[in-house]
C-alpha cells in the first residue's frame, strides 16, 4: 500500500483547508473556516468552540446554542471530538541487523480536552504526529527485521503507553496504533533474500546435525547394551565350562581313589 505524504493543519485557524490522504489515495477536504460571531453559535454534535475574549479563554462551548457577545467574544479553535484515524509513513530507519526500513502507520488519536488541545502545544495534532514518528524510529533501531515482522502488535502496544504518557497534558487521548505495513529499501532486498536463504541452509543442516548425533547416540546405546549382553553370555558360558571341568576332575579323583584300595 502505497500512503501519500498526510497534510495536517491544525484546526481553529481561519481560512483553513484540512487535507487527508487516505489508503486509497483519495482526497478528503475539510472546509476548517472559523464560525463568525453573530451573537448566537450552534454547535454541532461532537464539536467544540473556544471562544475567547481580546485574546483570552473565556469557555469552551459544546453542541447546542449558546449565546455570545458579538465582535467581542470570537471562536478561536473548533475541535472534533470524534475518533480520528490518521495515516503516516514513517522515517526510514536502520533495524539492528542493518536493514534499511520504513513502515506505512494508522495513529487513532482523540481530542478529550479541547481547551489543552488549544493552548497546551503549537499544532496538537502535527506535533503528535512527530512525537509518533521519532518514536517508531527509535522502536526500529533497536529491533532486528524479523522481530519486526513477528512483534508488530508488541511494538504498536509499547508505543500507545509511551504516547499518552507523553501527551496526558496535551488534552489528547490515542487508544490505538497501527503498524500497517513494512517496507524493505530495494538495495537491501536482495541481501535480505541471501540472508534468509543461508538462515535456511543453516537451519536445515542444524537439524541434520541434530538427528545426526540422536542416531549415534542411539547406536551407542544399542551396542552398549549388545556389549553387556555378550559379555554377560560369555561369563555364563565360562562359568559352565568351569563347572564341568570342576565335575571331571572330581570323577577322576574317584576312580584312582577306587584303584588303590583294590590294590590292597
């Protein structure tokens, strides 16, 4: 999937065109311009205004009507509060067998305080989106390409926690990341190509090795045991030769003891 550059403005400003660019690589336009004051503001469903007054806070107003000084008070920020899904590409880095990678990301990032999503940082949303960025990039170094590939939902569960600790004081919440897809810079595709191809050689003949020695060490015992036997066989064998040699001897001794005394 290949994900366009997003472009992100944060919203609030005047005369402001919010563009999004999908999976799919379709243009989503968001008309951002500010609501004047005219003495009366409607807000819509999941929607907060700030308001403020000669260049102070003066409240946050949330969906209904609401009733307003005219060209005093005026709408500084206006905020969604829904749940917003926004896609990103982040910077190549370096993994820690030193593949070159980058990876195509889905941050669902939330506004839970309008008035610290206002003031709290320049650019709430830009500035998530390079906090995220600096973040995967430090995940990338430290892990090799295949941790990568097995340890997605690990990392995107690492990455959540460090994010809305970081950001609990920017009046934002993200419940969820994503690690969509993984690309490979093309001149380290072939190395990689050789790499798991001698990886699998070496599997292959570790397992040889393996069944190799579980064979010898099964002969071993065979012949062990072959060996105990035979030796046990040729001690009953001798140990009956013994015996018959021990009955003549004592049958001969008989018939010249016999011999004497008819001699006498």
């Amino acid at each position: 999937m290949n994900l366009k550059e997003t472009v992100l403005v944060e919203l609030g400003k005047p005369d402001v065109v919010v563009v999004s660019i999908n999976g799919d690589g379709f243009e989503k336009k968001f008309d951002a311009t500010l609501p004047r004051n005219w003495g009366i503001h409607v807000v819509p469903h999941r929607q907060a205004y700030i308001v403020e007054r000669f260049g102070k806070y003066v409240k946050t107003l949330t969906r209904g009507v609401h009733v307003s000084i005219p060209f005093i008070d005026r709408v500084a920020h206006v905020h969604s509060l829904k749940l917003e899904a926004i896609p990103f590409r982040s910077k190549q880095a370096v993994t820690k067998d030193n593949t070159d990678v980058y990876v195509d990301c889905r941050l669902y990032v939330k506004v839970v305080d309008p008035k610290l999503a206002s003031y709290a940082v320049e650019g709430a949303i830009p500035s998530l989106i390079q906090l995220v960025r600096a973040m995967v990039h430090d995940e990338l170094g430290k892990i090799t390409l295949r941790q990568l590939f097995r340890g997605k939902h690990t990392i995107s569960k690492n990455i959540v926690i460090d994010l809305n600790e970081a950001v609990k004081n920017w009046g934002l919440h993200c419940p969820t990341f994503e690690i969509e897809e993984v690309n490979i810079a093309k001149a380290d595709k072939t190395d990689l190509y050789k790499q798991e191809y001698y990886e699998e050689l070496k599997r292959r003949l570790r397992i040889l090795e393996t069944e190799g020695e579980v064979h010898t060490v099964a002969l071993l015992a065979k012949y062990k045991e072959e060996g105990i036997q035979m030796v046990a066989n040729t001690f009953k064998r001798l140990m009956e030769v013994a015996l018959k040699m021990a009955k003549g001897d004592n049958a001969k001794e008989g018939v010249l003891a016999g011999g004497s005394i008819m001699k006498k």
